[in-house]
C-alpha cells in the first residue's frame, strides 16, 4: 500500500514542525469537538452578530471613574486626539478648512434650491452639523454639508407631498421633521449596533444610483441653465426633455444660456486640470467661488438681472433660528416626514459611511460604523431643530480636505466658522448672483458621480452588478429616484436568494504529483479516481438549498456512472463529499443527507465526508448521523479518504 | 530547505497516481481559468437556478414523433409504468387502495367539517383529485384526498371573509375560488420551475407549524366531543378555551361526551398497537371505518340524537356536481378567493412533496418536484370545477398505503372507485353518525403532528431552528394559522440574513505531522507558524458581508499581534487568507479586498492568497487586483505558501 507513506514522509519536512511520532495510525481523526454550553453558543452568535468588533474591550478590567472617561471618549473622540493636537496639526487643518469653505459656501446655496428650500437653509446645515461631527465623528478626512443626492432625494420626496411654492412654510416644516427622523434613523441603527444593515445597498447599486440621481439632478439644472420659467415638477427624464424642448421657443432666456454655459466651461477645466495635475487641486476647489463672484459682479455691472435673468435675490441674514417648534409631532404630515427621512438617512448614511472607510483605509485609521452612525444621527436631530436639513459627508468636499491637508475634523470646525462668517456678514453680497451660475456649479459637482469606469469594472468582474447598476439607474432616469433604489435592493436581493438557493457543487480531481484534490473543470489536468466519485458542496446546507444539493449531488454520481458504463469501467463504490466549505448545517440540511444516505445504501454507494467543520461534525453527531454512516466513513482530508479506501475497491464486487 | 521535499515525495505515493516530473517547481500555480462566453455563463446561471435536474436530455437528440411521445410521458407518467403493469403489481395496489378508502371515507366526512362545508364535499374531493393524479403523478405511494391542516388553513381564511352559516352559498364559492387558486398557484410554479420556492418553508417551520395546527384542530374539535352549541369562531387556545368552560354548566352533553371520548381511546388505542407492531398497521387502518359503523349502529338503536347527540343528518347522494359557474371570476371575492388560494396551496405544496420525496428515498425512484406541482396543480383546478376543495398528499394515509403494499398509483383509483361506491350507494347510512365520532377521528388523525422527537431533535441539533419551530407553532396555537406562517418565514428569513451577513471566520494551524491546516479551535494541537497569520474565510464575500469579513480579519490580526507582542515573539510579516470556501466574490468584494490590501501595506505586513476557486481567480484578474498584491502572493494551498514564504520571514525585519 502505497499510500501509507505519504504523511509519514512529510513528518518533520514543514518549516516550522516540530518532530511528532504517531506509531499507530497516521490517519488523523475527525473527533467531535466539545460540547458547547447553550448560553456560550448563544452569547457567540450575539456577539459575531452585533459586537463583533469587541466595542466593549476597552471598558474591561476598568474602574469605574476610568470607565466613565472611557464612555466619554467613545462618545466623543475628541476628547482622544485633542490632548495630541499641536499647531502643526492645525496649519494643515486651517488650509483644509478654508478651502472646503470656499468650495461649500457657493454648494450650499446651489443644493439648497435643489432641496426647494431657500438658499440660507444650505448654509445653515454647513454650520451646526459640522460642529457636532467635529467633536463626536471618528473619521478625520471626511467634511460635513448638504450633499446634491440627498439634497435632491428631500426635493422631489417632499415635494410630492406639499407644494414648495404655494405653501413655502408647510414645506420647510416637513423637511425639518424628515431631517429629524433621518437622524433618529442614523442614531438608532449605530445604537442598536444595526449599522450592517447599510451594507445591504450594495456598491453596484450605489454606483448605477449615484450615476442615475448626478443625471437627474444635472437635467433639473437646465431650468437654470437656459433660464425657463415654466418647468416639470417631475424627474424623470422624459418629463424633463418634454419642458426643455416645449419650450425653446419662447422660454429660453439667451443672457442666462451664455453665463451658464461659460461658467460650466470654466468649472469643468478646472476639474480636468485638478484631476490631471494633483497638485493644483486647489484650482478647481476655489473655481466655484470664483465663478460665483465674478457672474455676481458682472450681473451687477450689467443690471442682466431686467434682461431676464434669474438671480437670488435675497439670502437671509444671520445665524440659524430654532426650528423645534416647525417640526410635526402629530398628524398625517409626521408619518410622511417619516417615511422621506428613513430613506434619506440611509442613503446619507451609505454615502457617508462609504466616504469615511475609503479614506480610514488610505491613512489606516479605524472608523467605527456603528460610532459614526450615532455621531450623523445626533448632528440631523440637533440639525432639525436649528433649520438645517439632512447632511452628511460629501465626496467631493472630502477628497479636497484630505488633499488640502487636513489632520483631524478641526477642518470641519474651520469651514463652520466661515459660514458662520458668511452668514452674519457677507449674504447681501449674493443678492446679484445669477441663478446660471449655481446651475453650473451643480453640473460640475455631480459629473464625477457618472463613474463610467466604474460601471466597466462591474461589468467585467460581476454580471449580476453590473444589472443591479443599470438597474438602479435605468429606474432612476426613467422613472424616479425612488423606484430607481427599489430596483437595485431588490436585485441585490434576488442575488442574495440566488446564492442560498442554489450554490455550486464541484467534482473534485487530484492534482498530478500532490495530493491536493481541486475542481476538475477549473484545474484539467487533475485525475479522477477508479470506484470514487468526489464531490465538493460549496455552501453551508440550509433549508434553502439542502434539497437542491442533495438532487445536484445524485446528478453528478448519474452522470458519472452513465460515462463509465459507455466506457466500460468499474462502477462509483465510493462518494466522498469534501465538507470544508460547508460551514453550517440545519435540520433540513441533515433530513437531506439522510434520504441521500438511503438512495446511496440502495445504489450500493458508501457514503463518505471528508473535513467537515467544528459545527457541523457537533451537529453530524448530534443527529446521530454518523451512526449510520459509520464513524469510520469521515476523514480529516480527501487524500486521507481515498488513501483508505482506494485498496478496498478491488475488494468489493 | 526542508520544505522542499515535501510534494515530491508524494509523486507516485499516492493510491491512483501516474508518475511525473517537473524539473523547475514542484509549487503548483493558481492558473487563470480560461475565459468564459458572457452567453455560456449566462445559461449555465439559467441552467443551475432552473433546470438543474435537465428536464429536456431525454429529448435530446430525438426524431420529432419519439420527442412527442416522451412529451406526453413526461406530462402522464402512466404510459411509462403502464406498460409493465401486471396483475401481481395490482394485488398489492388493490389491498392497499382498499385500506386507504377505508380510512379516507370517515375522514373525509370529518375534515369537510372542518373546512366549514357539508360532507359529501370530502368526499368529492376524495373522488377526482386522485383519479388525475393516478394518471400525472410521478409519486407511488402518496394517498391523495382532504388533509387536516389544510382544511383547517381553509375553513378560518374564508369564514373571515363570509359566514359559512348564514350564506353557505357565497362561503361555498369562496373555497372553490381558493381551489382554483391554490391549483392555478401549484400549477404555475412547477410551469416555471420556481419549485424551490417552497424550499425557504424550513422543515423545522414546518414542524412548528403543523403541530400547532394539530393542536389548534384538536381544540375545535372539542365542540362535537363535548357537545357545545355556542363555539367561539376563533382559532386561537385562549379563546376556545373561554368557548369550552364558559358553557361547561350548561352547554356540554354527557351522551355526546361518552360517545367520542370512548372511541377517540379506541382509536388511540389501535394507533398505539399499530406503531408498537408496524405488522399490524391495518388495525388502525380500518379502526375509523369500525368506529363510525359502531357509533352509527349505537345511536340508531338508542336513538340517542333525541337526547342531544348532534349527528350528520344528511349526506347528498350522487357524484360530484359541476362548480365551474360557481368559482367567482370576478369582483372583490375574487382576490380574496386567490390570497386564501396562494397560502392554501403551497401549504399543501409542501406537505405532498415532503411526502413524496420521503417514501422515493426509501424506494430509491425519482420524484420530480416540478412535476409534481403541475400534476397537483392540475388536480386541484380539475377539483375546483368539480365541487372539490384543496387535495394534497395525507402523510397519514400515505404511510398506510405504504405499508400496504402499494406499488403505484393504481392504489389511488381503486380508493377514488370506493369513495364513488360510498357517494352513489351508502351516504344515507351516514345518517346517524354521530358528530363525536367524527370529532374523535380527526383528534386519532392529528395527533401524531405533534413531533415532540422532532423538536427535541431540533434543539439538539440547531437553535435557530427550533427558534423558528417555536415561533411558528405558537404562533398558530396563540394568535392563528396565517399569523404562525408568517413567523415561520420571518424567522427563517433572518436565519439567512444572518448566514449572509455575518459568516465565519477561522484562525489556521498546521496539525502536527502533516501539511494539513485546519481550524485552531476545532483542533486545539494544531500549530501556528511564526510571523504568519492564516485566516479562513468561510463563505462568498458578497456586499452583504464584504465589509464585516474585512473588518473582521484585521480584527484577527490585530488581536494576534497583541498577544504577540506581550510574549515578545516576533509581529506577523504574511498574512495568509485560505480563500478554499469562498466560492464567489462581488465588486464590493473586491473593493473591500482592496482596502485590506491598502490598510495591511500601512502595517508593512503581506497579504497572501490561498486557493482561490475559478470564479474568484477570474474576478481578482479582471479586477487587476491580483497586479496589487502581486500574481506570485497567490497559492494552490496553505501548505505551499508556507513553505514558500516562511523562509523569507527571517530575512525581514
């Protein structure tokens, strides 16, 4: 017997082994691991599932002062880097903060026409929320503000529900209760340590989402941009071209087309040179800025403003009023703030927590989802009651204050205090900026939302993505930005099932020269063995999927021995099932191996499994499914298996 | 270099092996697996999800008028096993359809009741439904007619929408809306092969579920055991049993009460005998055939209905009526009609396959699920227009067939003959029947639902499921059966959200005197090698888990290190990823991957890749990820990149 030698030989042949003598048998059991207590398995199921990141670790071993500094600290970790903080630290964080403030200043007001709201309430949600990120959030890099998805999410989700325009009050009202249901929505994911939840919007639908809202927001810009009067209250893109084009005869104002246009020009150069040259990220950080005040002073010079074209106006003076009392606690109106401030927390949440993880990766940081969950939640309730609607980070924002330098979130506290500037000083200044120039300014801001790369990637590394992006964005172009998210969880759902149900079987072959055995159809050159079929079941075996697998395997061994008796070869004696990836198994999953048992015993098939894990061979046990398979019949490997078994072949008819 | 030797001493040790040589490296690479056809993998994802079981080889290659008679084989399986049908075959059939038309008669009158619908309606449905079956199903051994849980699902969805008193007419109309419903639902999914759909009702739901409607049905039927006239119409314990000791001063009848409680011993009597010697399967067979003759007999004498003793009163003579007009086509019934239908039919879905896959494991043929849905389907459309209600496999009665000795279907036309000799000859005899013995048959009938073992069997081997099994079967005993249902699903819903979202993740150690790595945990000798970490990661990494398994890893490694550094050893350098159980990745797979990659270059510490699957070796190309990490950090097992790599760890610092 040939095979005995194998593991003999490689005694002592490892790199770090240690020499070991087995006299007796080489063949290394699969031993039943200890029983675990039920409360043990339970706490470990709760605690993979909602602590698993130990938040507790610190707290432990603790007296009870430290432990209530510890509290503080983990609520806000400011209270951490503050004591390192240096002037080095804040040159980099003053730089980082000046820029985004000249990147938000003329944003905000731009987003906040996209919200219907007037343009100080854009400015208002750069002021509080940033503040409290800044002492309560854990990510470094990532800079607070209303962001254009979000902001355009509110708008049409609200505006379905009161019309802006007739009733400005009623309107304001129900964005403030949906901003306050958003944060409580973000607080009480990160609290109830829900924050997995998030995950389930996947990154494929997020890119074809982002891909879908940057084009709607980019269309409801033209009302700006070629300054229309009379436009569609709807989103889709056929509504949207219907009012465009209804209207080149008579509601195109040509003034406005040529500042619009020149400006987006100028902003998009600036894009191209900051995304060529890394260094002059600046250019294009300040471009908006600039643009904003050289369109204000030439629509003042000119008096373009009685030529027809759309300027703000007026921007409110001084810092954000309360707004407790606008809130609706009771009525039909609170169910819809509701229902419109769940959706735009989560999809404000997603954005975020995706901003704060791409960057904690760069600089190897750890942001904690379920603290930064608490932290947004907290700053949108606070924010709801000081006339801001919903913010979050916002990528571009972001991407300039790493680039600009910034150390910790002081850069937030910078940007905040120029609004707070802004706001007590300088909004007069806006009454003559042309509403041409925020539309431009808007266009340039979601153009990198459109990841064309990104929808190539999908679609060379994953199909299904790949749909569950044109999905989502399909449904939001054509349709509204609502469906456009059903269509992408439902896909990922879809997906999710597909795998329960239906997960892969492999037939495995040995490797010429090892004793690996691998998927025959990904590795060819590999060899089957006379008289033994194996199959390798790549999932834990659930309700969802036990009888498929168990169908899927008897397919295999059918085909097998249809091949073999054309090519007149011993018939299948052995089926070995290599158990390593079946990491779980249910009650069905071993009501299935038993009926697989019982066709097996009839076809005069033995039934072997090779590594099966802790839990499942607990639960092979327990089932007492092993008594009827034989305890002899599971091995530590599949070369184990068939070293065992391969001199009985011979022996049996 | 000690771990050299290792695989060549393995050439040609091994049992089947054919010698080879291969002079430059004995370490195997994880070649990139040739590219698929976007069409190929497409329909291989078609394939797998719905015809896995290839339903169309039989037709391959095949003349036009061949492929039509297999065509009609495969839809009437009857001309497949007619042709070899002979009389020894029907002598068991006979004894068999005899024994099961003897249990099915009193049943049949029982359940009606509990479906709220005259007598002859079980048996109706005891008449055609089978006699199709006969002919489409591939099953020989399930009985097909009326089943309890079914009757009972039934007779509460329809008695909420209309009083099956007061307008016995309209409630009749409902239930055959429901029947074709239920049928139309069967037949639809075994058409588009969405069978597995059934699957994600867990066995361990299951079991819940039908104890609790054993229990439920048994608590009804204390109204005719003990006589009540005013019974609650509620399905929930608490109420029914307020309904039961609120009239025990006046409502309950002394005659009625020795009558069932009397046979309903008898009755558990022979069901105990019965389960004691399986040779005698046929004294419980026959025991509620022999108890309504009796109890029939008896009140004809004492004329005991004078005294109180509710009776039959009258069974319609005659074969089933036409009902096709009385199904509602249109209108609000209609839609409550098909929601009563959809739950109705695949409950009794559910329990027929169950049935049906459970004996053809003991008899070793095969049961085609999808085909058997479109026979039930079929039937219970038949049935609808033929005054029949829902018909399924009785597990009950099925066993008895069994155990009879049935060989194929037949069995099933001999009892729908008996059951047409019943309607046309002897329903004036059921006239005296008393309600109790009645009550008393469907208590006998529903008491092996309760599977205790098998709950017992579920907390031993899964909590979840048991969890799941609890769920539901309070669900029905406390609330009702829709409702028990739905905690079924709901729980084993979350059972996938939670395999899906939080998957294992193991620590690896090489076991002493091998080259095999398994789980430290489960095997507590196994070493670890110095300065590498091996983590396995147990299950596709897809958008709902991507970021978890990320976190989750860096989490391993930095606990490692911590340990590492309080025993002064040396910082892990590798870390190895044994990618064997994952079977697929997603682009937020890769996306995360390539934050790990980017957080663990900050650490200076290497990421290897082990035996990653065809699928994943294709993605990580496509994705250029593999160009990050490096082509030759990528393995065929964890034994090669430790002998690979563990030579390097010194020469680092």
């Amino acid at each position: 017997m040939s095979g005995r030698v194998t593991h003999e030989m490689e005694i002592g042949s490892g790199p770090s082994s240690r020499r070991h003598t087995q006299p007796s048998s080489h063949i290394h059991k699969v031993e039943r691991p200890p029983q675990q207590n039920l409360l043990t398995e339970f706490q470990t199921v709760i605690k993979e599932t909602f602590f698993h990141d130990e938040p507790l670790k610190a707290f432990q071993g603790q007296k009870s002062h430290t432990r209530f500094f510890l509290v503080l600290k983990a609520i806000f970790p400011i209270l951490e880097w503050a004591r390192s903080y240096n002037l080095e630290k804040f040159r980099g964080d003053l730089i980082a903060g000046l820029t985004i403030a000249s990147l938000c200043v003329p944003q905000d007001i731009a987003y906040a026409k996209l919200a219907n709201l007037d343009p100080q309430y854009g400015l208002y949600s750069s002021f509080v929320p940033p503040l409290i990120y800044a002492f309560m959030g854990s990510s470094r890099d990532i800079a607070i503000g209303p962001v254009a998805v979000v902001s355009l999410l509110i708008g049409t989700m609200a505006q379905n529900e009161i019309d802006p325009k007739k009733n400005a009050l009623a309107y304001r009202r129900l964005v403030f209760t949906a901003t306050f249901f958003a944060g409580v929505t973000q607080f009480a994911l990160g609290f109830f340590r829900l924050g997995f939840l998030i995950d389930f919007l996947s990154h494929a639908a997020i890119v074809g989402f982002m891909a879908g809202a940057a084009i709607t927001i980019g269309l409801q810009q033209l009302k700006g941009l070629l300054g229309i009067t009379n436009f569609t209250k709807k989103t889709d893109i056929i509504s949207v071209m219907h009012s465009v084009f209804g209207t080149v005869h008579h509601g195109w104002n040509w003034q406005t087309i040529v500042i619009g246009l020149s400006f987006l020009a100028f902003l998009l150069i600036t894009k191209y040179i900051a995304k060529k040259y890394s260094k002059l990220f600046w250019v294009s950080a300040i471009a908006p800025l600039t643009s904003v005040i050289i369109a204000t002073f030439c629509v003042y010079i000119t008096r373009a403003d009685k030529e027809g074209v759309a300027i703000v106006q007026y921007i409110k003076k001084g810092i954000n009023p309360s707004s407790a009392h606008e809130i609706y606690w009771t009525g039909d109106l609170l169910l819809k703030g509701f229902k419109i401030g769940v959706v735009a927390g989560l999809i404000a949440l997603t954005e975020a927590i995706a901003i704060g993880r791409t960057f904690a990766a760069v600089k190897d940081y750890n942001v904690d989802g379920n603290k930064e969950m608490v932290a947004m939640g907290t700053m949108n309730i606070v924010g709801s009651m000081t006339s801001c609607y919903v913010a979050t980070g916002s990528f571009s924002r972001s991407a300039v204050n790493f680039m600009a330098g910034c150390n910790t979130a002081v850069a937030n506290i910078v940007m905040s205090c120029v609004v707070l500037l802004t706001l007590e000083l300088i909004t007069p200044l806006f009454k003559y900026t042309p509403n041409a120039v925020l539309a431009s300014i808007i266009i340039a801001a979601v153009v990198p939302l459109v990841d064309i790369p990104a929808a190539i990637l999908l679609w060379k590394i994953d199909k299904f993505d790949f749909l569950a992006c044109m999905g989502a964005f399909f449904g939001v172009v054509f349709k509204s930005v609502e469906i456009g998210l059903l269509i992408a969880v439902a896909i990922s759902f879809a997906k999710i099932l597909l795998q329960v149900t239906r997960p892969r079987t492999a037939v495995l072959g040995r490797l010429p020269g090892t004793s690996v055995y691998r998927n025959v159809e990904q590795y060819p050159n590999a060899t089957t063995v006379s008289g033994i079929l194996i199959i390798r079941v790549d999932s834990a075996i659930y309700f969802s999927n036990s009888n498929y697998i168990k169908e899927r395997i008897l397919r295999w061994l059918s085909n097998e021995e249809e091949d073999l008796k054309i090519n007149g070869r011993p018939r299948i004696k052995y089926l070995i099932i290599e158990m390593s990836p079946v990491t779980d198994i249910d009650t069905s999953g071993i009501h299935s191996f038993e009926e697989l048992h019982k066709t097996l015993q009839n076809r005069d098939v033995k039934l072997v499994l090779a590594n099966p894990g802790a839990i499942v061979t607990e639960k092979l046990h327990a089932s007492e499914f092993t008594k009827k398979t034989g305890e002899d019949m599971i091995f530590l490997t599949v070369a184990d298996a068939i070293e065992m078994l391969s001199p009985r072949i011979k022996e049996l008819p």
